[in-house]
C-alpha cells in the first residue's frame, strides 16, 4: 500500500512539474468504493487524507466504522435529491450536483444542521445519455443559482469523460470543463473562487493534471481492480458495482 501511494503521489508531483504547475495545487482523492475500512485504515497509514465515496449507504457505514476526524469525504457518485439529508452529514465536498432540485434540497439540509456545505457542479462534457451531469448549456446557469442559495458554496466543476484506452483521447473533454469554468469565473461570482476542477481518474489524471485538475479521484492504481459486488455493513439494500 505504502509503495502504490507513494508513486501515486510521485507521478502527481511529475505530472505537475511537467507542466510548470505546483503540484500542492492538486489533491489526490482516493477513491474507496467497494473498498473495506481495514484497507481504508492502510491507506491512512500510508498518508492519505481524502477519501472519495459512490454509494451513500456504503460511504455512511463505513465513514461511522472508520470515525476518525482527520479524514476528508468527499461524494462523486449520483446523488438523489431523497438522500440529501444523509450527504450534508457525511461529506466535506459533493462533487456531482447536477441540477437545481438537488442543490436546493441540499440547501436545505445543510440549513437544518448549520453549515455551508461544499459542492461542485458535474458536467456531462460529452453528452452520454448513460452520464449524470448537467449539460455545458446548462452548467452556468445551475452554478449561478447554487451562488444564490445560502447554505452552498460552490467550489468548481466536476466531469467523467467516457472511457478510452489511451488517455490522451480524454484531452478534450478536460479542455472543454476547463474552458467552461474560465467562462463561468469571467461573469465573475462576487465572493465565490471557483478553483476546483475534479477531473482525471486512474487511467487517465496525468492529462488531467496537465489541462489544469486540482482533484484527481483515483481508485484502482491505489487499491487494485474492484470487485464486482459492492463492500456493505449492515446495509439493508445493497448496491451492486456497475463498471
Ligand atoms: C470509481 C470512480 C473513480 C475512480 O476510478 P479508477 O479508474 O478506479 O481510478 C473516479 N471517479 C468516479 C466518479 C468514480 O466513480
């Protein structure tokens, strides 16, 4: 685990310098789905303090199994606007809000416990049906009404290009939410920074990096192929691992 982390870390830090970027401005975010607490508990120990969830009912009973403040939890999975309540509990940054009902219901539950909760608008670059994510129409005017609601703040943009055997085929799709968050920062958000860009996966995050990720969610190059069932405690309706 230590030795995975640490090249991790190192091909980050290379990736960055390459492209005369500061490798503190991007943050690796380790993605644990499927991935059982003692694995989670090694890779803390490995140095890793950001952790990256698909399914709330597995991130739930694991983040209460784990229980160590230290750690950062994000969400990058499909969010229903149903389970808003349980996200603002569990997560630092939201990464997939991707319509004005989601964000309002979240809203709302980061109002009932007091606090601003963090989160970041996904983009479906490529227009995927299969991909959650609002569309590059739409993502302006969706990042502007979360700056209106009170208990929100939103930090960036998020995107899933489709999957390509040779990363540099997802060049464009990073370009693209690059671009779409320069123009949104143009119109200028009094208040707001909008630094983050959440993009660039396992196969994929050295282009990310270098069309300008300041979040890279990388799973399988830190804890190896997933397994096809989902990890679960006590969860009453477990979610299978769609690939
Ligand atoms: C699973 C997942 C990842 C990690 O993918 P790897 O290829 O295992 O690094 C990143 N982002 C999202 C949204 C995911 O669901």
């Amino acid at each position: 685990m230590n030795q995975r982390v640490t090249q991790i870390q190192e091909r980050i830090r290379q990736a960055a310098v390459l492209c005369g970027r500061n490798p503190d401005s991007i943050q690796l975010v380790a993605v644990t789905k499927t991935v059982p607490p003692a694995t989670i508990r090694q890779a803390m120990d490995a140095g890793l303090r950001i952790f990256g969830e698909s399914y709330l009912q597995e991130a739930a009973a694991k983040i209460n199994a784990i229980a160590d403040t230290r750690l950062s939890w994000h969400f990058i999975g499909h969010l229903q606007s149903n389970k808003a309540k349980f996200a603002v509990r569990c997560f630092d940054l939201i990464h997939s809000v991707d319509s004005t009902s989601l964000a309002e219901a979240l809203n709302r539950q980061a109002g009932r416990i007091h606090k601003i909760q963090n989160v970041l608008v996904q983009v479906n670059i490529s227009g995927e049906s299969t991909k959650s994510g609002t569309s590059i129409k739409e993502a302006a005017a969706l990042v502007y009404a979360i700056h209106e609601m009170e208990n929100l703040s939103v930090k960036g943009l998020m995107t899933i290009p489709p999957f390509f055997d040779q990363p540099e085929k997802a060049r464009p799709y990073f370009k693209a939410l690059a671009d779409l968050k320069e123009g949104i920062q143009k119109q200028s958000l009094p208040g707001n920074e909008m630094t983050e860009l959440s993009m660039g996966m396992t196969g994929d995050f050295e282009v990310a990096i270098e069309e300008g990720a300041t979040l890279v969610r990388i799973g399988t190059a830190i804890f190896g192929e997933r397994a096809l069932s989902c990890y679960c405690i006590s969860v009453a309706d477990p979610v299978p691992f769609i690939p």
